[in-house]
C-alpha cells in the first residue's frame, strides 16, 4: 500500500460481527496491502495475538480482561470467525506485517466500570444513536437488520478491490453525516477512546508512514479521520483512572453472540452470519439443506422436494421485495411454509439451534490462566467431562469410582460460585446412590473462575477454604447447616472440623425451635451423604443428636393456640422435616425415635396446639403404628366435635388427611374415620362452611383421581359404605383383621434394594 498525502491510512469502517464488513475487510487489505494493521480492542491484549495463529484456537473466542485485585471487574471483547477485526487478525499474521490493538486501554476501562466490550460507560442520562437505524430509515427501510443485509452482507465482497474500497469510503462518509448531525451520539465516552485511537494512529504513522489500515466501529471513522492536536487529546486522557489488569483469551458461544443475551453490539442471528461466512456459493440452497437434516433428526418427514420448493419461494419473495438475496426473514418465511407445514414449533427449533446455535469455541492450552482453571482443565480432562455450551443431562452411580469423582468435583464447583452444573431431579430412580446434573457451559463461568481463585489454586483447595471462610462468617444457624451438607457432598473433610465448630456454636446460641427445626433435616440428609461417599461423620451425628433432643424439649412449648394460620402451617411442615430426619437419627438412637414419639402424643393430645399441627402428629404416630385405630377415632372425634371451630377442625383434616402421604387411601380402607369426616362435614353451618371450604378443597384435591373417586362413590352410599353391613371392628374387604408380620417381612429386602438402587 503506497502512503498518499490527502487520504492518509487505510479506515475500514465495519459493523462488529457481520460476515459482509468480514469479507469486505479481507477484499480490502489484499487490495491495499498495508504493512500495518490496527484494531479496535485494548492494547493489553497485544501480547495474546500470537495466539490467534495456533491449531488449537477456534472462534468464537473473547478476549478476557479483569481487574487483577478484583477479578469480577471484568469485561469481553467477542470474536467470531466471522468478525471483520478477526479476520484482520488473521490475514495480517498470515501475511506477517504487525497487528496492534489500539482502543482505550482496560486499565482505563474497567477502572471506570465500563459498560461491556466497547470500555465506555455513558453519561447517566445520555441516549445511544442507532446509526443503522437511521441510515436504514433514510434508505426508505423499516428494519435496520434487512438494510444492512442488502447494502453489505449480500454485497459487501461481490466488486473488485477498487469497488470494496470505495464502499468503505461511501461508509465512512455517512457515519460523518450523521455525527454532523447528531453530534457523539449522547456518550463522551467515545470521545475519550477515539483520543487514544488517534494517538495509537500517531505512534503508527511514525513507524510506517500512512501504510498501515484501522479496523474499527464504522461510528468512529470520521473521528479518526478529523485533525486533531495532539495537546486536545492528551487534555481528554488526563487524569482517568487506571488499574492493574490480567488478560487472556476463553471460548465463547454464538448464543452470547445474540443481542437477546443482553450483549450490546450483539446480532440477533450468530448461526446464520457464520453460515453467510463459510458458504462458498449458494448460501440459501445451503442453508435450507441444514435446516432439512435438522427437521429428519427430530423425525419430521421433509424430503429433497421441499427444499427445492423453500429455495423458490425465498427466491421469490426475495424478487417481490427487491432483495439481492432471500435474507432470513425470507428463509424463514419459506421454511415455515413448506417444510413446518405453517407451524410455529418446528420454526423455533430452528431459530434456536441453526439461526442462533451453540457453537463452544476453543483455546490453546498456551492461553494464560489462573492456576485454579489449570487444576480445572485437568481434572476435566480426566474425567471426561467436555465444556459443552448446550445443556446436557448427566446420570452419575455414586458407586463407580468415576462418577463419585465426577459428582464431587460439580459439588465443590458450586460451592466456590461457579455453576457450571446444577444438580436436578433423577429420571432413572431416586436412590441414595444416583445423582442427575444438567451441564451447560457458559463464557461467564471463566470470570467466575478467575474469582475464586483468590481462595487456592486447585478446585479441592480453593473449595476448603471458602467453605472455612463461609462457615467462619456465617450469622444463621440454617447457613451452617446448609454448607456442613455441602461439605459432605463436595467430600470436603479438611473443611469439616471448621464447618462443625460453627455449627456447634450457632445451635447452642439459637433458642428459635423453628429455626432448630428447619436446621435438622439438612444435617439427617449430611449423614446419609457422608455415608455415601465415605466421609467420616461421626461428629456430625452427635451435633444433629443434640439438635433433636433440644427440638424435642421446645416443640411443645412453640406449639400454642397463640399461632396464625401461616405460623401454624409453617410450623406442621418443620414438624414433618423433624420426623423425617429422626427416622434417619433413630439407626444410631432407638430411644431419639421414643422421645419423639413422646413429643408427637403430647402435641396430638393437646387441645391448645393448632388442628393442622394436631392432626399431623397424629397421623405421623398412626403410620408409626404407635397409635391404635380406636384412638386415632377418639382424636378425630375430639377434633370434630360441635365444640371445636370449624377452621380449626378443617385444620386437623389436612393436617391428618392432605397432602401427598396417603391420606385418601386411609380414609378410603377406614369407613369409621371416612364417617366422622363425614358426618361433621354435612354439619357444618353454612357460612362456616364458606370459610373452610378452599381449606378443604385444598385437603381433598391433592387425591389422586382414583381415590377421589372411590371416595365419592363410599359417600354416596351412605353411612358406613359397602361395609355398613360388617361389624364396626371388620376390616375393610379384602384386608385381614391383623398385620401378618412374616408376610409383611417377606418385602423387606426388596424395598431395601429399591431404595439404594
């Protein structure tokens, strides 16, 4: 490139991720060849290029930067392949001449908090010009999108060097009308940057004269290309704030490509621009055969005819609107029409997998990194677990040594902030020994890395410490007890004496039995997990054992007719977590699940504790066998006599009868407790009956269809149903008078093997 005198440096304006600005940047430095290249981008990033030319790099990629003392100030600068300044990037190390990045640098940026990739925050009241959109409206267009696509992505690269230049002239020269126009755009923040770019361009010029080329934003051509002194832009950098800043390249994904993921030079359609990018010819035949293969994956009958047909009427209509090219809205348009059979649903699966995508990129292993991320990459490596940025399920058996790795590593991952897998509900079963996660990886997870860093440089390490450091700071008992569960699931044991001290102190501090209460069962679940994966608990357990025996001194006391409705039904949901968790205390202790069972008696027996806590302890001592049917009669009698507040005796129904814990087949297979509820029922006065009735619509709706059903076919009957007739000590039909211990036995093993599959 030969330096001229009048035009100075090469400008090529281009709009940040557009395959036309791409091609055009490539068709205009091969025409140009200058002996420089510069890039919008922090300078920081200068010493990671080189990168950019190794096998194992593959966009999308950002560049990283953060705060070295805060590494969740952070910020991205995105690369596709499809990205004009990455393409610059490549040819000029394909054609060795220097690349430079020349934006303001990130040690300005991030010192300032600045908005995202750009490094520029706005002025608090200050407005973004949409230059596009007003290009696109001057043009007669409605929509910027289809604007940009007719002017340059379908045209952009299609003319010979001289013609691609002359566009980027043509360019350049709107964006210096619309500033003439409109000013900055609202946001001085640009005027600082395009003093820095300027001066980068000074230092340039001195080096190679005027042959060297700047890919930038197309806003911030004229800018660079105005005279200023170099007095006015040293006056608008002096004086910014600066921090220490660390960088380093990490994958990205097309779907934080989108504008929908809150990106602010965001594409609404990464998936279909890197398309535009790679195909050589017949971009729209192509496509369509994509979006063919993807529609016979989920079994929708779509043959070669149809694409065919797609292609014509995109051509077609691309014809009507005076389009160079279908553009997507026209591809789309066909797609739904020939092959969704004017379906939505098909459509959105492809907008979300081939218009959008999913595509990871990679980095090479030369990338700079904080050490946790190395010990990271290792263990993934390892284990087989691939960073993935669509979400997938993974089904671990705790009894294989792999996946007991697996599982601890995604525990101490989240227990360090960093969630790249959340652990969900099982489809193969629900015993102790399995665990389901759903992985998704996202570009955020590397900033959150870089965080937790501060607390060691392997995962197991830097997971210790933080839970020491939380356990250390935690004010609530239920943090304790939440993050002693964590430990155990994450296999921290170094970090459990720590996590046990505190717990110990908070639970002898708290008096709330409620609060007592909702700690318990987390700390149950703590055993079972430690059992599991083999950690030591013992100590564990004498702390849950002393949190039970103090729940069992303060629960009655807490349970008083003093309690509101929400407090009473708060407080029947702790007494069923209690018991749960006591079932599991009780292997180690027989005589806790006594006590309890003294606890449950006195609250079942007790006419100043609310209905709903009454009647649930008395069906919890029912389905212990630790209260006799006759009984059981007595306390529903007591409940719903004419004495007892209808609200309240509604109460004692759901707290014996809702839910999900059988109380439907109870009633059904008991015809004297079905006529008790009955019978108090129909006596209930009607405006009373107004006030219980979503109380008992409640209650009996949670039944399964066919216990409801059976229900009302025994009320309808009457008094004593199909077994009026039998004495009223009769088991219902088809039950024998007694349990039979040695059939009831001959299931055990069985509903063991169930429970630990």
């Amino acid at each position: 490139m030969s330096p001229s005198p009048t035009r100075g440096p090469l400008l090529l304006g281009v709009r940040h991720h557009g395959p036309g600005s791409a091609r055009a940047v490539r068709a205009a430095l091969e025409a140009a060849r200058p002996e420089a290249v510069l890039i919008e981008g922090p300078p920081e990033g200068d010493a990671l290029l080189p990168l950019a030319a190794e096998k194992g790099m593959r966009p999308p990629v950002a560049l990283l930067a953060h705060a070295a003392d805060d590494p969740g100030r952070a910020a991205f600068w995105p690369l596709a392949g499809f990205s004009p300044e990455w393409v610059a990037i490549r040819w000029a190390q394909e054609h060795e001449v220097p690349v430079r990045f020349i934006d303001l640098p990130a040690a300005h940026s991030l010192a300032t908090a600045a908005d995202g990739p750009d490094g520029a925050g706005a002025e608090p009241d200050a407005v973004r010009l949409d230059p596009l959109a007003v290009l696109a409206e001057t043009a007669g267009y409605d929509d910027p999108e289809r604007w940009w696509e007719d002017v340059v992505e379908h045209r952009g690269a299609r003319g010979t060097g001289e013609d691609v230049l002359g566009a980027f002239e043509a360019l350049g020269e709107a964006m210096g009308a619309l500033r003439e126009a409109y000013g900055d755009g609202g946001h001085r923040r640009d005027l600082v940057r395009e003093a820095y770019m300027r001066q980068r361009m000074r230092a340039a010029r001195r080096e190679f004269g005027d042959a060297y080329a700047v890919v930038c934003g197309a806003w911030h051509v004229p800018a660079l290309r105005a005279k200023a002194t170099v007095a006015a832009d040293k006056a608008l950098l002096s004086g910014l704030p600066k921090v220490k800043v660390e960088t380093t390249w990490v994958p990205w994904t097309h779907r934080r490509l989108a504008r929908a993921g809150g990106y602010g030079a965001g594409i609404t359609s990464p998936g279909w621009y890197a398309h535009l990018f790679t195909a050589a010819d017949r971009p729209v035949e192509r496509w369509l055969t994509k979006v063919a293969g993807l529609l016979r994956e989920e079994d929708r009958q779509v043959s070669s005819a149809h694409v065919i047909e797609a292609v014509r009427l995109a051509e077609t209509l691309a014809a009507m609107r005076g389009r160079p090219l279908p553009g997507l809205t026209e591809t789309l348009e066909a797609v739904r029409a020939v092959m969704c059979d004017g379906s939505d649903i098909p459509l959105a699966l492809i907008e979300d997998r081939l218009v959008v995508g999913d595509v990871l990129g990679e980095v090479p292993d030369g990338a700079p990194v904080v050490p946790l991320q190395r010990d990271l990459t290792r263990q993934q490596r390892t284990l087989r677990l691939k960073a993935e940025a669509q979400d997938r399920e993974l089904e671990l058996d705790l009894r294989k040594d792999t996946d007991t790795a697996k599982s601890l590593l995604l525990h101490r991952l989240r227990l360090l902030g960093i969630g790249w897998g959340t652990p969900v509900a099982s489809r193969a079963g629900t015993g102790t020994f399995r665990e389901t996660w759903r992985l998704r990886w996202e570009p955020e997870l590397s900033v959150r890395i870089a965080e937790a860093g501060i607390w060691g440089t392997t995962v197991l390490g830097a997971a210790t410490a933080k839970a020491e450091a939380d356990a250390a700071a935690a004010e609530e008992l239920g943090e304790v007890t939440a993050l002693a569960e964590q430990c155990l699931l994450a296999g921290l044991g170094q970090a459990l004496p720590a996590v046990l001290r505190a717990l110990a102190d908070r639970a002898a501090l708290d008096t709330d039995v409620a609060r007592l209460a909702k700690a318990l069962p987390a700390l149950a679940r703590s055993l079972r997990y430690g059992e599991v994966r083999g950690t030591d608990a013992t100590a564990l357990g004498a702390v849950a054992a002393g949190l039970a025996e103090r729940i069992c001194v303060a629960l009655p006391s807490a349970c008083t007719a003093g309690l509101d409705a929400d407090a009473a039904a708060e407080l029947r949901g702790h007494v069923d977590g209690v018991h749960g968790a006591i079932g599991l205390l009780a292997d180690a202790d027989e005589g806790l699940r006594d006590r309890w069972s003294a606890v449950l008696a006195v609250l079942a027996d007790r006419d100043t504790v609310p209905g709903v806590i009454r009647g649930r302890a008395a069906r919890l001592l029912l389905d212990d066998g630790r209260l006799p049917a006759e009984e059981t009669a007595r306390l529903m009698g007591l409940a719903l006599s004419p004495a007892s507040s209808p609200a309240d005796a509604a109460g004692w129904i759901e707290g014996f009868a809702g839910g999900s814990s059988g109380g439907g087949t109870l009633l059904v297979h008991d015809d004297r407790l079905l006529g008790l509820i009955d019978t108090w029922l129909v006596g209930v006065p009607e405006r009373a009956f107004t006030d219980v009735l979503p109380l008992l619509r409640r209650t009996f709706g949670a039944y399964e269809p066919g216990v409801k059903r059976t229900l009302g076919e025994l009320v309808r009957r009457g008094p004593g149903g199909a077994a009026a007739a039998a004495s009223a000590s009769a088991a219902p039909e088809g039950f024998a008078p007694e349990l039979d211990p040695e059939r009831a036995d001959a299931v055990v093993g069985l509903v063991r093997m169930l429970l630990a599959g």
